[in-house]
C-alpha cells in the first residue's frame, strides 16, 4: 500500500493563520495607563558625577554661607548633638564601662548625619528661596519616621552594634588581666602598656574599616532620602557609587569631616555647636555637586508618551 501525504493546509483556508515573526504587542496594564510615569521600581537610578577638590572647597564656602544666614537653626541642631555628647560621657562615668570610650569616639560622629536632617531641609529652602520657619524645618525631621529614612537609621545602628560587639571581644582579648575603674584609669592603660598599645591599633582599625563602610553608604543616602521619594536601597547603591566614582576627593572630605568632629568632641562638646552646622550645610550642597538631579516629571511623561507613539 501506499502512504499518501496529507495535503498542506491552504492558505486560503478560514482555520489556517500563518506565523508571524513579530511577536504580538503586550496589553496595555491597567495599572499603568498610557503617558503615565513609571513605578518607583522602575525609575533609572540617581546618575553620579566626578567631582574635585574645587568641589569640596565650593561645598564647604555654601555651607558657612548657610551657618551665617540662619544660625539659629545650626545652633539648635548643634545643640542637640552636643547635648548627647555629654549625655553619653555621663554614662560611661554611671555606667563604669570605661572601655565604652573607644566605640562611642568612633560611632558618635557618625550618628551626626541624622541630627543633621534638620540642617539639610534647611540648605534645601535657603537654595530654593523658600521661607524658613520652626515649624516647617521641624516637620520635616519628624515626617521622616516614616519614610525610608527609619530604614537607614536601622543599618546604622546594626553596623554600630556590630562594632560595639567587636570592641568587646578585643577588650577580652588584649585587656583581659588590666584592670580600671574610671575613664581616665582606662586611658593610662591603653596609652602607656604594650597590651593596650595593641588593642588600640586593632581596635583603631576595625573601626576605622566600619566607619569608612558607614561613610560610603550614608554620604549621599541621607540627602537624597530626604529630597526625592526612593528607597533606601537605591539610595546606598547610589551613595556607594559616587565614593567608589570620586575616591580620593571622598576620602579627604571623610578626613576632614572625622579631623573636625573630634576636635570638637575634645573642646568638650562645645566646638560641635559650630562644626555640626557648617559641616552639616557643607554635606547638603556636596550632594548636590555628587548627584546629577531628577528629571522634572513633565519631561519624563513627554518623554514616555513620544516613546510609545514611535512606531
């Protein structure tokens, strides 16, 4: 017998429809309407720039510009920091853990950023002409409690535990046989035997390793929390890649910031009225150099809208 292939379909025939090498377009969601703008999730992220040493020193000239055009607010802020500086030298007096001293140099100036909150919004209205008022400044520290900025605070408590913890250990291990009942007794130990000598080298960096971790996810996450709706991820990414893009004039910037803190923390506490303000305005317009700013959102729906009409 033999086999007879079946006819091939024809393509007149209403049940045959020939393949396509375009596949069809997607439905339009409903949950994104044409010429709206994308999700968050979705948004490029923030573009960092190269900056240099000019750069540091225009930042650095804004922000005592910005201390002088509105020191009572500087002075605040700055009072609030050097309030917790004596609060926490109170403690370590009441608490008698005087091996606290070294983890509290190294973590109380990195906390300065969150108290600074108030002075960024403050930068931010003096550059935009707006008015300042108590109320206003301060409604924007407290609305951040429930932005993405409590998230940033949980990282940097979590990285400042984990230091604490580090600090212990190495206290057990290098000042095991010591003995010290005060601040000062702690000192004397730490700065005049071989032992301490060695726990303060490794001590110094371990610390110094977080610190620089702290710094480079902080710098420009802070501000930019503050300023645009995005999540605290995208904005560590974002501060991350502009320390990595500008490493040099970061790690200077990061020098002076910590050179400036501590000579304030040993001028009792009293030099951070000054140094938080100018510091604090002076990170504002740093970030403003570091990181290019958002498109308005007029040019990003044109900009889609042309997008889905090209053909």
């Amino acid at each position: 017998m033999t086999e007879t292939e079946p006819p091939a379909p024809s393509s007149t025939s209403p049940s045959f429809t020939p393949p396509s090498s375009t596949p069809p377009a997607p439905a339009p969601s409903a949950l994104t309407p044409p010429g709206a703008r994308a999700p968050t999730g979705m948004r490029p992220m923030p573009r960092v720039r190269r900056i240099g040493f000019d750069d540091l020193a225009f930042a650095l000239r804004a922000g005592v510009a910005d201390f002088r055009r509105a020191p009572q607010f500087g002075l605040f802020f700055g009072g609030i920091y050097a309030a917790g500086g004596w609060l926490f030298y109170w403690l370590l007096a009441v608490v008698e853990a005087p091996w606290l001293i070294l983890p509290i140099a190294l973590a109380f100036p990195l906390v300065g950023p969150f108290v600074a909150v108030g002075l960024y919004d403050v930068s931010r209205r003096l550059s935009r002409g707006e008015r300042l008022s108590w109320s206003a400044v301060l409604g924007v520290v407290f609305e951040q409690r429930r932005r993405e900025l409590g998230w940033m605070a949980f990282v940097v408590l979590f990285i400042c535990f984990v230091w604490f913890y580090q600090v212990r250990t190495l206290t057990v291990l290098f000042l095991q046989n010591m003995s010290f009942s005060s601040v000062e007794g702690f000192l004397t130990v730490v700065l005049t035997t071989t032992s301490g000598l060695a726990y303060l080298a490794v001590g110094t960096g371990v610390g110094g390793f977080l610190a620089l971790t702290l710094f480079s996810t902080t710098v420009v996450a802070i501000p930019l929390l503050l300023e645009r709706d995005r999540d605290f991820i995208t904005a560590m990414i974002t501060s991350i890649k502009a320390v990595t893009a500008n490493p040099v004039p970061m790690l200077v910037w990061a020098a002076a910031v910590t050179a400036t803190m501590m000579i304030s923390i040993l001028a009792g506490f009293l030099g951070l009225l000054v140094a938080l303000p100018i510091l604090g305005h002076a990170t504002w317009h740093l970030y403003g150099r570091l990181v290019e700013p958002e498109p308005a959102p007029e040019t990003e729906t044109e900009t889609e809208t042309e997008a889905g009409a090209a053909p």
